[in-house]
C-alpha cells in the first residue's frame, strides 16, 4: 500500500509513476489507481482516489464490487451489485 504522507498535485513525485499523469497501476497489476481534486478543491488540499480494473484482470469481471473510491475526506463508495458490502 501507499503510505506517503502528504499530498501533492504530482503523482510522480510521491515515486508511483514517472509521468504525473498516469494512473498508478497495483502491485499485482488488478487495478489502476487515478486522483482527482474533489469539489472545487485541487489535490493539494482534497482529493478523491479512484481504484478501477486493468484491462484483462482477474477484477474486470467481478460484478459484484468493480471501482472503488476513496476520498480524503474518508468517504469510501464502490460501484457493482454488492456496493454497499464491497468495503
């Protein structure tokens, strides 16, 4: 997991990718991780997280929990059937 303790507007300079805007790819290749600014705000100051599937994984086709989504405000949302299990 990420644990970098700041925010910053550049996602290359927390070292999780090398052009600020590319979406940070899991560990294991399952997800591709973006940030946004969250309501009217940049990402240095709030910022919503939003983990979705690669293209071809195992996560691609699970139906029940699909996109993940994390906001720095703590709130947590997924989409899929089971949205309100998924955290």
């Amino acid at each position: 997991m990420l644990d970098q303790r700041t925010y910053t507007s550049n996602m290359g300079a927390l070292g999780i990718a090398s052009d600020p805007n590319a979406p940070y790819v899991s560990e294991e290749g399952y997800y591709q991780v973006t940030a946004s600014p969250c309501g009217g705000g940049t990402l240095a100051n709030c910022y919503t997280l939003t983990a979705s599937p690669t293209q071809g994984s195992p996560q691609e086709s699970d139906a029940n929990c699909l996109v993940f989504v994390l906001g720095s405000d703590g709130g947590k949302d997924a989409t899929g059937t089971l949205r309100d299990e998924c955290w």
